[in-house]
C-alpha cells in the first residue's frame, strides 16, 4: 500500500483551521471578559505572541519537506513465505 505524505500536510492543515477557531475565541474571552488592566492586554500580548513564534517555527519546518513523496506500508510482508507441503 503507498500512500503520499501530503495527506499528513492536509490534516495539518484542518488542525491548524479548528486551532485558529479556539484560538479567536480564547482572545475574545480574555479581552471582553478579563479585568480591563495592563495584565490582561500584556498576557493576550504574550499568547499571541508565542503563537506566532510557533506557527513560525512549524512553518519553517514544513517548508522543508519534499511533499511529493510517497510512502510504502506493507510491501513485501508475505513475499517470503513458504507454502504448506
């Protein structure tokens, strides 16, 4: 069975989609419901902050891989077997 490691892109992808919905939605929690003070603007800063820096870093990564590739799974498994005497 050989299958291409772009699907794994592509579940990225949709995990990256619902992440991004939670994501909208932890920002407007702290920001409408938080305590309106500098702590609650620095810790959204923060957050965004770090999930910038992470999206970068995923991204630099996943840049490099040869998406084209294609993966074997179970090849040759039962080519060696010996058949009953």
């Amino acid at each position: 069975m050989t299958f291409s490691i772009s699907i794994f892109l592509y579940i990225f992808w949709v995990f990256l989609a619902l992440w991004f919905v939670f994501f909208v939605i932890a920002i407007y929690h702290m920001l409408n419901f938080g305590a309106k003070n500098f702590l609650t603007v620095s810790t959204t800063i923060i957050f965004v902050g770090i999930a910038i820096i992470i999206l970068m870093t995923s991204s630099f990564y996943i840049n490099q891989i040869d998406w084209n590739t294609n993966v074997e799974i179970l090849e040759g498994l039962f080519d060696n077997q010996v058949p009953f005497q």
